[in-house]
C-alpha cells in the first residue's frame, strides 16, 4: 500500500519536477540568484540581480515546453532583463516567453538557442537572442563562459549595448512566431542563423535583425505597422550570397520587401547574383565591408522604395583599401530601377581607392507620370558610370512629372561617365551635379541634359553644375539643360582648373516662353574649346530670352580641325533661332593670359565687302564667337578682356542680328593679332549694327583680315567703330572698316591715342588693297572716318577710303597727326554715284611726304586755306593718286584741307 501511495505521488509530482527541471538557476548570482515561481497558469522568473535601470538573471538550464508559459517579472524602473545561460546545453523555446512589464528581455546562451514551431513570444518591449559569450551594457560585463569568476564585472566601456565573441558554429534556429511591441526591435544574432519556413519574425513599425555568419531567410518577416509604417529588417552576416536555390535567393529578398524596408550588411562583401523584386514600395539597402558586387545580367527592380548601397571600409587592412578591393560593382547589362525611389550608392570612409563602377548598366530613378527619385553617386575614389537616368524612362520614351537630381561626387578621384545622364521630365527637370577632387572624363558620345519636354505653365529646368579641382574632359558629349513652356530656366556651372572639350557641346536652351538658364564657366588655367559648342540659344518658335554666358579663364582656346567634319557650330556664343522674338544673351570671356580663336582655313584671303556679317553665317562650317539674332529680338552684347586675343584661319568674333538691332562689342587687349579669314565685328540683317569698342596697345592685322562693323541688305545702320590703339598694323589685304551693303548707313570709325599706324600692301592677289574705310557699296550713305596718331604711313597699295559706290553719300575724313606718309598708298573720298563725295581733312603738326608718280593730274582738286599756326611742312613728290576725293559720277567730290602754314610742293 506504501508503495502505491508513493508511486500515485511520483505520478502526480513528475510534471512539476520536469517542467522546474528546464529552468535551472546556476546560484552565479548569490543572494541574488534567480527564483523560479510555478503556477498551473505559467512559471513566473523573480529574484535577480538590479544594477541601475537593468536586471540580470543566470540559469544553468533554460528550455521551455509545448504549452509552457515562462515569463519574467518586471520590477518598476527596470528597461533591461538580461538572462544568461551558462551550462552546455542549447536553449530550446517550445513555448510562451513573456515579460510581466514593457521591458526589453535579452536571452544569452553561447551554447544556442532553437524556437520550435509552437513557440511564442508574448512581449510588449524589444527581444534579442544571441549566442555571445557575453554582454557589455552600462559599463557591466554579464559573461555566459565563465559566470563564477566575476558575476557583474564594473568596466570602462563605450556608453551602449556591446557583444563578445561569438562561436561561427553557434545556431539559432527559428520555425516559431516570434512577436515584439510596436516600434520595438526583434534581434537575432548568432554565429549561423536559420529562419526555416514555418517561422515567423514580426516587429510591427520597428526593426527585424538578424546577424551571423550563415544566414537562412525562408521564413516570413513582417515591420508592417499599426498605423501602415513600414519598420526594417536587418541581414547581418559576414558575406552575404544572393543567389538561386541558395539559402538566401533574389525571392527571399523579394519576398521581405513586400513588407519591410530591407538592409543587408555584410562584414565583407554582398553578392547579388540573382534578380531581385520588390512588390511593394519599401527600401532596400546593401552595406559591406569590402564591396558589393552585382552580377552580370542581373537587375534589382523596386517599386517607389529607395536603394541605397554603402561600402564602409573603416574595418578593412590598409592593403585592402589601397588595392581597391572596396568597390561598389555593377557588372555588364545589370540594372537598378527603383521606379521613383532614390538611389544611393556610398563607397569608402578611409583611404584613396574606394570606388563606384557601373559601366555598362543603367541605373533608373523615373517613375511615369510622377516624381522621380534623385541618383546619389559617392566615393572617396573613383566613380565610373553608365546610364543615369531620372525623370525621362528612357531617351526616347514616356516620362515623369518631375525628375530626381543626379550627384556624382568622389573627394578624392576620378570620375568617368560613358553613357546617357538623363534628369529631363514633363514639368521640372532635375539637377545634376558632377563633382571630383581630381578628373571628371565625359565620354558619354551622348548626352547630359535637364530640363522639360511639355509645354506645361511652371515647368522648371534644373541646373547642371560640374566641379573638378583638376581637369574636365568631354568627349562627343552634348551637355543641355532646356525649358519648355512658361516656367524658370536654370542655370550651368563649370568649375575646374582646366576644361577641354572635344567634339561636343554645353548649352542652356529655352524652347518655349521662359528666359533661358545662363552659363558659367570657371576654368583657372585653360579651357580648350575643340570642334565643339559652348553657348546659350533660344530655340525656334520660342519667345523666351536666351541666358547669358560667363567665361573666367587664364587661356582660351577655339579650334576648328581642317578637314574633320563637326556636328555644331564650334565656338562659343549666344543665339536666338528663327521665328523667335526673345533677346540673345551677353556674352563676357575674362582671360588672364591669351584668347585665340583657330579656324580650319589657313592661308591669305581676299576679303569681301559683307565679310563682316557672312563671317558668322555659313553654317555649322563657322568658327568664333558670337552673339547672334536670327530672330524679330536684340542679339547679346559682347565683351572680351585679356592680354592677348588671336584670330585667324576663318574664324571670328561677331554680334548679328537678323531682324532686331545687334549687340555691342568691347575687346581689351594688350595685343591683337588677325591673320587669314578671320574678323572681328558686328554685323546687321536688320534693325541696326551695334557698336564695336577695341581697346588695345597692339593690333595687327595680315593676310586678308577684316575688323569693323557693317549693315546688309536692310534699312538699319551700321555700329560705329572706336578704336583706341597704340600701334596699328593692316596688311597684305586686312581691312579696318565701317560700312554699309544695304540701304542703312555705314557706322563711324573713329582710331585715336595712337603713335604709329601703317596701312600697307594688298591681298596675297592683288584684288584688294590694305585699307582704313568707311565705305558704301549700296545706297546708304558712308560713315565718317577719324584718325588720330603721331605718325601715320599708308604705302603699297594701301588706302585711307570713304568712298561710295552706287547711290551713297560720302563720308569724311578726319586725320590728325604729326607726320603724314603716303609712298604709292591713297586717301581716297571720292564718289561713283549722283551723290556726294566726303571731305578729307589732315591736321600735321610736323611733316606730310607724298611719294608716288602723276600727281599733276589731280592737281585741281587739293585745296589749301590759309590758316594761323606753327610753321609746318609738306613735301609732294611725284604723287599718283595720294589724296583723292575725284567724282566718276553726276555728284560733286569733295575738299582737301591741309593744315599747314608754310608749305612746300615739290613735283
């Protein structure tokens, strides 16, 4: 009977030993040790150690059965329950395990922990599981492998929640449903981590980690919030591999992303080798060590969330970094879309070498019919891209609403884009910047722009902005930034110490009723402009104002090659298009050191009388500068300033307009050197010629080159010309003119504060003579010419002119110097037409020498008056044509006034 008794009493009490007999506390602690408190409802844990607002318990065994409830009782001002487990064996969770209080609970055993399918966590606060050693939180040391030694060790640490070291061969095992608080955290950490398919990890609006050396994701993970928030789940492993039938695929992660924003970080590197989706609009981002790697052909598509990336290289060996092995990669036809989402792509925290390479890919921020995401590019080394493209989906395709900005910015490298950058959309046009402490190479043989494609009322082009503290290279690259419609046109900035573009352009447009964006440009030792474009323009049809256009610069340089075809019109300029009604926008060119200006016609030419205004006219064959017109507006001003300005070989610097009235020229130049084809004037197709401003101590001009100004075919006058040199030189064929081939009138000319000119031979034909003109070859009437210098030479063939051909009037000549020399050259006003010839007028102080042959036929027509004044001397010897204002027509020439005292005429 004995025996039954007991063994109805063994029966009875089996239960309560068993389930006590999986929550064993170790007595680490003293008399703080942890009590267990059992109930036919749940197991409550008491006792404890309290430090601060943290309690700790220690247990040698900690396992939960099926059914079984444990949970810890939570003391008023406790936020953190720390529990470790200190024997060999793994912690097996079959059940509840709750917190009587909001507290966060951390369960520590470095031997594992496993949740069964059946478990449960009933938590209100944040819950972590990890198989670390120990763990560091406010200045305390809560050891799992050697809990004897010291229970609570007192050290110095970084305020925060610290780990020790953990076992790579640890597990924790997930098949249960684990649940925290709203806006809480849910952490598992481990040396490997298997979330199998039956499992269930849930952190509504917080955060989901899971961090070891081995991951399996195939369980669910939902931070979807309450409220519709969206929390995080964190993949923390050592490598990460993104591949097919692996234990982390593209459809794990895809398959997160329909409810959670989702980070991958990796000690080491991320490998993505299998496609990746995202269903709903969350984020995902990819953090290494070393690098991220996405593998050819493969492509991450997201929904409206962001893709971020960052390479964050503070662990990695010096070696490491100088090698290059930190690098953000994305190899041949692999994309990212995010369809509205940003992306961001962060490579490198130390070193020089840490890089960005998406040559051959696409990166894609646009999303149709409304707001692109921005495309952020930064690294501490080089960057390399392919195809950026915010706002437009595609070169030619649909588009968004507004585009993203596109940043590209390496401290410490070099850049390199080799593909579209595309931030154009149907209303606001994003803005892109480029920026690198070293190169930036644009090679893209395509295209840079902003702007909007719809005529929409307040579109918004962005700016485009390109800083490199060393040097800029384009290569077959068109750079625009546009606006259609009524809205803002923005601007372009170039910063750079040098700036060389070949075979491309960079222009601010305006298509539409908005004032185009300016230009600017700040290249502090050269800017090489060759067979390329640099300019602001208003496209036809438009009634917007072209921007205006700023270059700073220590050299410039314009360049044709002969014999290589250019699809623009190489030079620098602003421009107004046909049927247009807007104004051109000035044009100012600062260069310390030298302007030269190289066309691709080399040799001596015979200039023509409307060379000034065809000079710019001839097509995308033209080489210079210019502000132009071809509209009803006013074309820009424009201004140069340097010590040295050099054009020759068909090119020149010119304002035109077709309807309106011409822009002004202003030139300072120590020295001005005109050689071949080449001119430097403004001209008029119609209302009026603006004026023409040089200022320069030397000018020469060779070999069939023009400087002046001149009006063509309409009713508008020529500018007038002042010149204001120290020596002037015209040769072989050159021209300093004012004139006018249509019906306006030819503009002034005025040289003055000079001490030496000369007018000096003919073309390399002989068709043309050297010449200071203000002429008429049509019916309006000549300018008047006025020169004052100390000495003044026109010999071979050369010709001081205001004469008139077909029905103009003449103008007059004014000359005053002290010494007068004509050897075989002209002074010529004389008239073909009924009108009038002008005057000559010559104030010598010293000497007039006339050498030639014939004199005495022209005899008739000098007139000397008598006047008061210094005794001065003219020397006539053997004069053929000198001084001409003879009439071949039905109007009167005009008068010769010499003024002199004493003169002596020896023929």
């Amino acid at each position: 009977m004995r025996i039954c008794i007991s063994f109805i009493l063994l029966l009875f009490t089996f239960p309560i030993l068993s389930v006590k007999a999986q929550l064993i506390p170790d007595n680490t602690l003293g008399k703080e040790n942890s009590r267990v408190n059992s109930s036919v409802e749940r197991d409550l844990i008491e006792g404890g150690a309290i430090r601060n607002n943290n309690l700790f318990h220690s247990f040698k065994e900690f396992n939960i059965n099926p059914n079984q409830k444990v949970y810890f009782s939570n003391p008023d001002n406790i936020t953190n329950i720390l529990t470790r487990v200190t024997g060999s064996n793994a912690s097996k969770i079959f059940g509840t395990l709750g917190v009587s209080g909001n507290a966060n609970l951390f369960l520590i055993n470095p031997k594992g922990i496993i949740f069964g399918k059946d478990a449960f966590l009933d938590i209100t606060g944040s819950f972590t599981a990890t198989t670390a050693e120990s763990i560091f939180i406010d200045n305390y040391e809560f050891s799992a492998v050697n809990p004897n030694q010291t229970p609570l060790l007192k050290i110095n640490l970084t305020p925060g929640l610290q780990y020790g070291k953990i076992n790579p061969q640890s597990e924790i095992e997930n098949r249960g449903i684990l649940k925290v608080g709203e806006g809480k955290n849910l952490t598992l950490l481990g040396g490997r981590v298997f979330h199998q398919d039956t499992g269930s990890l849930i952190a509504p609006g917080g955060k989901v980690e899971i961090s070891g050396d081995d991951i399996n994701l195939k369980g669910t993970v939902d931070t979807r919030g309450l409220n519709g928030e969206i929390g995080i789940l964190l993949i923390d492993p050592k490598d990460i591999l993104i591949q097919e039938n692996s234990n982390l695929s593209g459809d794990d992660i895809s398959r997160n992303l329909a409810v959670n924003n989702v980070v991958l970080q990796a000690n080491n590197d991320i490998t993505v080798d299998d496609d990746i989706t995202g269903i709903g609009t969350n984020n995902l981002t990819l953090e290494a060590g070393r690098s991220v790697n996405i593998a050819e052909n493969r492509n991450i598509f997201l929904n409206g969330g962001s893709f971020n990336a960052k390479i964050n290289d503070e662990n990695a060996l010096p070696s490491e970094r100088d090698a290059g092995i930190a690098e953000f990669r994305m190899n041949t036809q692999s994309s990212i879309i995010t369809n509205g989402g940003d992306v961001n792509i962060v490579s490198g925290s130390f070193g020089n070498t840490s890089q960005i390479n998406t040559l051959s890919t696409a990166i894609l921020s646009s999303q149709i019919n409304g707001t692109s995401g921005n495309i952020n590019l930064s690294a501490i080394g080089d960057i390399k891209t392919g195809r950026l493209i915010s706002g437009i989906l595609n070169p030619d395709g649909d588009s968004s609403l507004n585009a993203g900005d596109i940043n590209i910015n390496s401290t410490n490298g070099d850049i390199l884009t080799t593909d579209f950058i595309l931030a154009n959309s149907l209303i606001k046009g994003g803005n892109i910047n480029i920026k690198a402490a070293n190169n930036i190479n644009l090679t893209a043989q395509q295209a840079i722009e902003t702007g909007n494609i719809a005529s929409i009322g307040g579109a918004v082009a962005g700016n485009i902005t390109f800083d490199s503290s060393n040097a800029i290279l384009s290569q077959n690259v068109r750079t625009l930034n546009g606006i259609l419609g009524d809205g803002i046109g923005n601007d372009i900035d170039v910063n750079t110490k040098s700036l060389t573009i070949e075979n491309g352009s960079i222009i601010a447009l305006t298509f539409g009723e908005s004032n185009g964006g300016n230009l600017l440009i700040d290249a502090v030792e050269e800017m090489i402009l060759r067979q390329s474009s640099v300019a602001t323009n208003a496209d036809e049809g438009s009634s917007g104002n072209a921007g205006n256009l700023t270059i700073n610069t220590k050299r410039l340089t314009v360049e044709r090659i002969p014999g290589l075809p250019s699809p623009f019109a190489v030079g620098i300029g602003t421009r107004t298009d046909n049927n247009t009604t807007g104004n051109g926008g000035d044009l100012t060119i600062n260069a310390s050191s030298s302007v030269e200006i190289i066309g691709d016609r080399p040799g001596s030419f015979s200039p023509q009388p409307n060379q000034i205004v065809n000079s710019l006219l001839g097509g995308d064959d033209r080489t210079g500068i210019t502000t132009s017109a071809e509209g009803s507006g006013i074309s820009g001003s424009l201004r140069i300033d340097t010590p040295r300005l050099i054009v020759r070989d068909n090119a020149a610097i010119t304002t035109v307009p077709f309807s309106g009235k011409g822009g002004d020229i202003n030139i300072n130049a120590s020295e001005i050197l005109l050689q071949g084809l080449s001119g430097i004037g403004t001209g008029n197709l119609g209302e009026g010629a603006g004026d023409l401003r040089i200022n320069t101590r030397l000018f020469t001009l060779t070999n069939g080159a023009v400087v002046g100004t001149s009006t063509l075919n309409n009713i508008g006058n020529a500018g007038n010309f002042i010149l204001s040199v120290e020596q002037l030189n015209v040769r072989n064929g050159s021209l300093v003119k004012t004139e006018t081939v249509g019906n306006g009138n030819g503009g002034n000319l005025i040289i003055k504060d000079a001490s030496f000119i000369e007018v000096v031979g003919f073309s390399f034909d002989g068709s043309v003579k050297s010449a200071i003109s203000a002429s008429s070859f049509s019916t309006g009437n000549s300018g008047n010419l006025n020169i004052i210098t100390d000495k003044l030479i026109v010999r071979d063939g050369g010709e001081i002119t205001t004469a008139t051909d077909i029905n103009g009037i003449g103008g007059n000549i004014d000359i005053n110097t002290r010494n007068l020399e004509i050897n075989n050259g002209r002074i010529n006003a004389s008239t073909t037409t009924p009108q009038n010839g002008g005057d000559i007028n010559i104030n010598a102080s010293e000497s007039i020498e006339v050498i030639g042959g014939g004199f005495e036929k022209l005899q008739q027509n000098i007139i000397i008056p008598a006047f008061d004044g210094n005794p001065n001397s003219i020397t006539l010897n053997n004069f053929d044509n000198g001084i001409v204002t003879a009439s071949q027509g039905e109007g009167n020439s005009g008068n010769i006034f010499r003024h002199l005292r004493n003169i002596n005429k020896i023929w």
